[in-house]
C-alpha cells in the first residue's frame, strides 16, 4: 500500500499575543511504501557483521530454538522495515557496518 506523508512547512512563524501566525507555507509531499500489515515501530537496532543477513539477524534477535515457521513471518517484517533504508536497496544485499532496525518481538502467540 503507498501513501503520501504531506508536511507543512510554515516560513515566517511569528508570535502574537501567544498565537502562532505563518506568514507563508510550503506543503512538501513525501511517498511513502507502508507494509499490507501495520508493523509495530518499537524498534532495536544491531549492526550489520560479516556473514549476516537478515534471516540469520532475525532468527537471533527471536532466541534459540525459535522454529524456522516463526521465524518466517518476522523476518518478512525485517524485510518491510529496512528495504528503503538499506544503502542498497536489496534486502538480500548488506554490507557490514549498516544497521538493521528490527521491530518489536512478536509474543509468543503472535508468531
């Protein structure tokens, strides 16, 4: 699903009487890709080392012994979340150094 995120930008703020004016405004539209499921954004973060991708950093953010059908669905998360922010753009391609941001653990019966 894609958005557009419109931001205003006021130029000129000035104050009066303790009421905020703008002399002028500037509307900046930024498209956005948002996942077909909301993601929850409470969001750790872990450096890229040499050898990782993002199903190895996934299945060790979730624990030992977390089966491969559990660790799938996170990992698509990972995938939605970190896409654009990858230096290049290719989920199956990081480099050590970039950090990965990694949403919130699923609870145990959310997996």
């Amino acid at each position: 699903m894609s958005r557009v995120v419109v931001i205003i930008v006021l130029v000129g703020l000035a104050m009066a009487s303790g009421v905020a004016g703008a002399s002028s405004t500037s509307v900046v539209e930024i498209p956005v890709q948002l996942g077909a499921d909301p993601v929850n954004y409470a969001i750790d973060s872990v450096v890229v080392e040499k050898g990782d991708h993002l199903w190895k950093i996934s299945a060790r953010h979730l624990g030992d012994g977390v089966p491969e059908t559990e660790i799938a669905p996170y990992w698509r998360e990972v995938i939605v979340v970190n896409t654009p922010l990858l230096r290049s753009g290719d989920p199956d391609l990081i480099y050590p150094g970039e950090v990965v941001d990694l949403p919130e653990r699923p609870s145990r019966g959310q997996r």
